[in-house]
C-alpha cells in the first residue's frame, strides 16, 4: 500500500519549503503557492504579463548556489510576508507586494551568495498569483512525488543516509516495493481526491548534490544514481486530470 508520508510546496524557487498537512489541488494547475516566485538572475528577460517557461540555471537555485540552503524561508500567502532565517535567527522580514522591500530581499541575497553589485537579481512573479506561472523545473504545470522507499534503497546500496528533501518533492510517499514509481509512466494514480497522469521521470541534476542541512556539496548523487542504475532519476513528475483535497495518510493506487 503506497500512502502520502509528507507534503510540501515551495513558494520561492530554489529556497526551503513549507510543509503541509493538506492540500487543494485543480484540474491543470500546479500545487498552490509552489515555485510562486524566483530570484532572477541579472539580464533574464521575463514578461510577468506573458511567462514563459525558463531553465533553472537563469534563477538564484541550489544547482549553482548551495548556500541558499543555510536559510529558512517563510511566505504568508495572504500578506506576502516573507521571512527569512538563519540558524533559527531572522535576518530580514519584508513584504513582497511591495516593491522596495522585494528589492531589499534580493539585495540580501546579493550579498549572501557574493554577487557583484553591477549584477543584482530581481524578485519574479507572473501575473495571476497562484494559478499562473510556476517556476518549476518542467515547462508542464506538475506536481512532483518522490517514493521514500526508492531513496531508502539507494542509500542502502550506497551505504549513506540520505535526506529525501535534497529531491525537493511535493508529495513524499512510503511504498509498498522501491522504483515502482516508475513502472506508472503514462498510467492515472489516484491521490486521496485527486486522480494525475504520470507523464515523466525526474531526472536529477546537481541541486541533489547539496545536503539540506549543512548546505555542502556533499554527495553526488546524479553520479552515484547512475553508476547504480544506469540513469539518474528519482521521483517521477504528474499532472493533476481531476481536482480535490489531498492529505498526509491518503493512499496512492493506479487506476
């Protein structure tokens, strides 16, 4: 029996995620309030009006920028209000609908991550709020499940413990037999309400590299994956066909 262990959405691209005991999904449409924003790197043109989908590496994203992981980001959704902590102290508050303030937020990243001045990053949101753009790594509006049993199998074979956030999931899930994920490509799961399509495996890039919790580059997985393996996949990538409420115990089965 495959059931949901542990939800998460994302609000800014590439920085820590808000755990969630429940979830109202749609028809078409990514988790609510994941990937909402990103820190655009200096020179990216992005038409908030008209998004279009743009690789990871025009963003502020653990694939080139580890230290991004030293901080916990907060977003209330309904202030956008975002808080930003290090070690459990909070190093700067601002309010995102407010344009100064998310200027001083990418100011502060600016400086963490030692980008030169003449190359500042801006705060990026498309129009429409939560049910527009999303940054996700794919161009489709997915939702993105990671089976816990395939990284405990992984780092059983490679002899390392290993957090299952470093793949930054939306929903993580306890299954019955590791890699059977993959066996649903191009089949319908239903999640609690919710039925997907599973259209694609997540090919892991080197953001996976980068523990969690100690912000290193500590172990590479996208190489580990495929000298076990053959490839470098975990998790697999699903669009939602009908909308509902999903919630941590819920059970997963292919329809």
């Amino acid at each position: 029996m495959n059931k949901i262990a542990s939800i998460y959405r994302y609000p800014i691209k590439g920085l820590s995620g808000e755990r969630l005991d429940r979830v109202q999904l749609t028809a078409g449409e990514v988790m609510p309030g994941d990937r909402e924003y990103a820190f655009a790197r200096a020179g990216v043109a992005f038409d908030p009006d008209q998004p279009e989908y743009l690789q990871k590496t025009n963003f502020l994203a653990l694939v080139r920028d580890e230290k991004l992981a030293e901080f916990e980001t907060r977003l209330d959704p309904t202030s956008q209000t975002l808080s930003i902590l290090q070690n459990n102290r909070l190093m700067i508050e601002v309010d995102l609908s407010n344009v100064a303030e998310a200027e001083a937020a990418a100011e502060f990243f600016r400086e963490q991550l030692e980008i030169s001045p003449g190359n500042p990053p801006r705060l990026v949101r498309a129009t429409g709020g939560t049910k527009g753009h999303s940054f996700s790594d794919v161009p489709n509006k997915a939702i993105s499940l990671i089976s816990l049993s395939s990284v405990r199998e992984f780092g059983e074979k490679i002899s390392a413990e290993i957090d299952p956030m470093r793949f930054r999931g939306n929903i993580n899930f306890d299954g019955d037999r590791a890699w059977q994920e993959f066996d649903w490509l191009d089949r319908d799961l239903r999640i609690g309400e919710v039925v997907v399509h599973v259209f694609k495996r997540t090919r892991r890039c080197a953001a996976t590299m980068v523990n969690p919790d100690t912000a290193l580059r500590d172990l590479n997985v996208p190489k580990e994956l495929h000298m076990n393996y053959d490839h470098m996949d975990m998790g697999i990538y699903t669009e939602v066909l009908e909308g509902g409420e999903i919630k941590i115990g819920d059970e997963i089965e292919l329809i």
